[in-house]
C-alpha cells in the first residue's frame, strides 16, 4: 500500500505560521518579472501572497513526490497593507485521482491582527506518480484556443528574470538549473507558475485596484527560461499567456471586480 503523508490527505491542517509581504519583499519579486510596483500603491500584490501558499502546501523538510502547481483561485474582501502582519491557516480540502497522479487542493486563510481575513487561496497542484497510468488510446483532442483576444503586450524572458523571481525556493531546483530541469523532462528550467500570474495580473490593475475580487489563474503548460510571452485580454475579464508557439501557457478568469 503506498504511503500517504498527512499533508496529503483531506482534512490535514497545518501549523499556522505568521508572514508579510514588505516593501522589499514584493519588490523583488515584481523586478525580476519586470512587474511596474506602483500600480499597487501601498498595497499587497496577491501574486506574490501565493507565494506563501507555496512554502506552506509543500513543506521543504517533507516535499515528498514530484508536483506541479496548477493554479490558484484568490477571494479579496480587502485590500491588504504592505508590511502588514497576517497569520496563516490552511487545510487540505480536496483530493482526487486522476491519471498522472493525484490532485489536491488546500485552503489556505490570510488572519488579520483583528481576526478578519482579507484574503482567501485555494492552491491546486498535482501530485505526479512515479507510474502513472498510460494515457487513453486514440486520437489527441484538438487544441481549442478560444479566439476574440487582443495582444496587450509582449514579455522576453531571461535566465536571470526566472531565478530571481523564485529566490525563495532554491530547493526546487527545476526553475534554477538546466540539469534538474532535464531531469524531469524539460527542455529548460521552467519559471514558477505564480510567475505567469503575476504577469497577468499586473494587466488586470492597469486601470486601478478593486478593494474586492475573485479570481482564478490556471497554469497550463510549462513556461521556459527564455520564452518569448504574448499577454492578451478578450472582454476585459479573460486574461492569457501564449508562447511562440501559439500555447497557451497561463490563463486568468475574473469572476467578479469591485
């Protein structure tokens, strides 16, 4: 029978822990993926907020099998300060088998000092098999990218843009190293997909920042060193990430502004 951490079943709740995004902190972060911090004006990017999810989802002493972090949903009711202190709580909510592995989901709750939480993530990453079953048999479904985006602007990744926005994680060694990177597949070390979202996002505040929100990013395919990015917009509520090669690699849907 395979062994199961307790991490990675429903229900575990881990250790509350205290953090805070700084001025510093959420500047390093928007300088390496080149993000413009004054669209924030004294407030936290919740972009770089999951990044807490992603310390607190897979702790360094137990990273256990090989994941991919698929996305986030994130629910602002408020705005939160820079340097402001939040305590952290999470559960794991969901796990289901699918056919590389297993998905999981945690809830994570960002408490204010008032016992309020501004901020709620629900982080979802998959949980890959060192055997996973054989893929169904047929033909391939279609590529089906939805058409009616506009080009918003174009990013050029570098080596050095992809390490420094995951300075915080020099264990996960597939975004610092081409070696590691070829370990597990890639062609490439591959950037976080908090990255992607935090490119995205930026285009979602262009116009302002809304003291509430819901909303979702997706990561789809990986997203290399030295990729060349198209972000797009269609309707003002769906945002993506293309490649070269016309992949899409990251989405984000907002499901509602205030």
């Amino acid at each position: 029978m395979m062994y199961v951490p307790a991490h990675e079943q429903v229900g575990y709740s881990f250790a509350t822990w205290q953090t805070v995004v700084d001025d510093e902190r959420q500047g390093r972060f928007h300088k390496a993926a080149a993000i413009d911090s004054t669209l924030f004006s004294g407030m936290v990017d919740v972009s770089v907020l999951s990044n807490d999810c992603l310390h607190g989802a897979r702790p360094r002493e137990a990273l256990g099998a090989k994941r991919l972090h698929i996305g986030v949903r994130v629910r602002q009711v408020r705005p939160v300060l820079l340097g402001e202190d939040l305590n952290v709580e999470g559960q794991v909510t969901a796990i289901r088998p699918v056919r590389r592995g297993r998905y999981i989901e945690v809830a994570f709750q960002f408490r204010a000092s008032d016992g309020s939480v501004p901020v709620e993530i629900d982080h979802k990453s998959l949980i890959l098999d060192a055997a996973p079953l054989p893929a169904a048999s047929g033909p391939k479904p279609r590529n089906m990218e939805i058409g009616g985006f506009d080009v918003l602007r174009q990013v050029s990744l570098t080596p050095e843009m992809v390490r420094g926005y995951s300075y915080e994680f020099p264990h996960l060694a597939a975004h610092h190293d081409p070696e590691a990177a070829a370990a597990i597949g890639m062609r490439a070390p591959i950037a976080q997909g908090l990255m992607g979202f935090g490119l995205l996002f930026q285009e979602c505040v262009r116009d302002g920042n809304p003291e509430t929100f819901d909303i979702e990013a997706r990561f789809k395919r990986p997203i290399f060193w030295d990729d060349v990015l198209s972000l797009e917009m269609a309707r003002g509520r769906e945002f993506r990430a293309r490649n070269a090669q016309e992949k899409t690699v990251s989405e984000l849907s907002i499901y509602d502004w205030n």
